[in-house]
C-alpha cells in the first residue's frame, strides 16, 4: 500500500546548516534524520541558499528533492553586493557581463520555464535588472532593435 502523504513544502536553508526548528516540525518529520541527510547532500554547496521540497508522509518519514540556488543569491554573488537596489530601474548599483548571466543560466536551467539558454539568460538578465543589477554585452534579441 503506498504511503499517504501529509503535506509537502518548499523551504530554503544554507547548506550544510539545517537544524531542527519550527519550519520542520509542523511537517511532523523525524527532524535530526531530515537535517543530517540535507546537510550530508549538500556538503558541496557550502556557504549557498539551497531550496529544498519536503514530502512528508502519515508514518513520519519523508522524501526532500534539491533545488538549484536562487538567481538572485547567484546575481549578488557574481555583483559583489550584499543586496539589491531600493530603486531598480532608476539607480544601478552593480554591473555584470553577459557571460556571468550565462553562467548562472546554464546552471539554473533545469529549474527555469526555458527551452534554449538564450531564453534562460534573458530571465536571469530580467532579474538582474530588477535588483538593480546592469548586464553588459548580451546579444540584441531578433525584434527588439
């Protein structure tokens, strides 16, 4: 018989550093099984926001799939800023090359609504843009000259 499932939720936490809290024991999980499986995955990714997707089960076990880091943690990273703009679209407080967008790009893929990594990058420039972040020397899209 399969195992009924009692609640699934997104969260985030840094890697390597989940600890029992409120957030874990609302899903009604064995907490200290969950966080030393997740710190174990993740052990590669030090110092990263790593989103993580919890299917908890009636019996208290669980399931978690990965997910890659935020764009916005990626953007910030390669900007060297701390955090975004308060006024995007009128003050740009960092600026990046397209080759950075690409990067973050092809590692974000299989977590974007993309089919190429043309359309990838321009989402990832999009929110670039929207933290206040310029990007350099990314191609004139067919359209928009």
């Amino acid at each position: 018989m399969a195992k009924k499932i009692t609640r699934i939720a997104k969260l985030e936490f840094m890697a390597m550093q989940a600890k029992p809290g409120a957030e874990l024991a609302s899903l009604g999980i064995n907490m200290p099984q969950f966080t030393q499986q997740f710190n174990e995955a993740t052990k590669e990714r030090a110092g990263e926001v790593v989103p993580v997707v919890i299917t908890a089960y009636d019996d208290k076990s669980f399931d978690f799939e990965l997910k890659t880091t935020p764009a916005a943690f990626l953007l910030k990273k390669a900007a060297g800023i701390n955090k975004g703009s308060k006024t995007p679209g009128k003050e740009v407080i960092a600026t990046i090359s397209a080759d950075e967008v690409r990067k973050i790009a092809e590692y974000k893929m299989v977590d974007l609504n993309a089919t190429n990594i043309e359309s990838a990058m321009r989402i990832i420039e999009g929110s670039a843009r929207n933290m206040g972040i310029k990007v350099t020397g990314m191609p004139e899209k067919e359209g928009n000259k």
